[in-house]
C-alpha cells in the first residue's frame, strides 16, 4: 500500500512542471453585467466558450458567472435573470497571470485556494477561466 501512495505521488510531482495557465484554462466569453443568462449561454456557445467572464462598461472583468449557479435557472427564467446575480467577483487574488506554470502556478493558486480563477495576460486581456479541478485532473491524470 505504501509503496503504491509513493508511485502515485512521484506520477503527480512529475506532472507539475507541465502545468500551464494558458493551457489549462477555459475559453471565455465577455459579456456586461445586465446581460441575460439565455444571452450569454448563446454566445458562448457561438464562440466556443466554457467560461462566462462579466465585465464592466470599460471592458474590465468584473466577475466570473460560476456554473451551478446558473444550471440552478430554470430554462424560463434564463432569458430574465442577470449573469451579474450568478457571478463570483474576481479579486487580486482570483487572478493569475496567463505565463504561470508548474511551481509558480501551484503556488499562486494554493496561497488563495478559490474554486476558479481568471487567467489574464501581461496587458490584462483574459485568455481564460481557470478550475481548480481542471489543475487537480491535470495532476492526478485522472488517477
């Protein structure tokens, strides 16, 4: 059992160093605050994204709209209620750089463990949307 812990832990330090933000993190559609939910569902699914970012009027990202929020919306009220209602606010802390890996990503991200963060780069354009259990499956290779 012992020896069996340690070959798992050796296979999950052996993926560290290719762990990527850039990579690793979900494709995103911007959308303002008062947009619907129907709305922005529909965009990302134009766009191909998996991540609905909110922003403000200058375009600045505001907030992240978290998925069980907004699978809880019935199909009848999607077209009536607000990403912004179904939004985490991105913090200091919920944003990494988009040039993060290995080491340097794991601990930005375990010094303020949230369930998503915003990957952004140098300039602050999002690249992206971050789950913590996207890094976790990366790590673990679904072991």
């Amino acid at each position: 059992m012992g020896a069996t812990e340690s070959l798992r832990a050796a296979r999950v330090r052996a993926r560290v160093p290719n762990l990527r933000a850039r990579t690793l993190a979900r494709p995103a559609v911007l959308v303002p605050a008062d947009t619907p939910l129907a709305e922005a569902e529909r965009r990302s699914g134009q766009e191909g994204a998996e991540a609905i970012v909110v922003v403000d009027s200058a375009g600045t990202p505001v907030s992240i709209v978290h998925p069980s929020a907004a699978e809880a919306i019935t199909q009848g009220r999607r077209a009536w209620v607000p990403v912004s209602s179904l939004a985490r606010a991105v913090t200091e802390h919920s944003m990494v750089r988009g040039d993060l890996e290995g080491e340097e990503l794991l601990t930005a991200l375990t010094s303020h463990p949230m369930s998503e963060y915003l990957v952004a780069d140098a300039e602050g354009r999002v690249l992206g949307v971050l789950r913590a259990r996207d890094v976790n499956a990366a790590m673990t290779g679904g072991d």
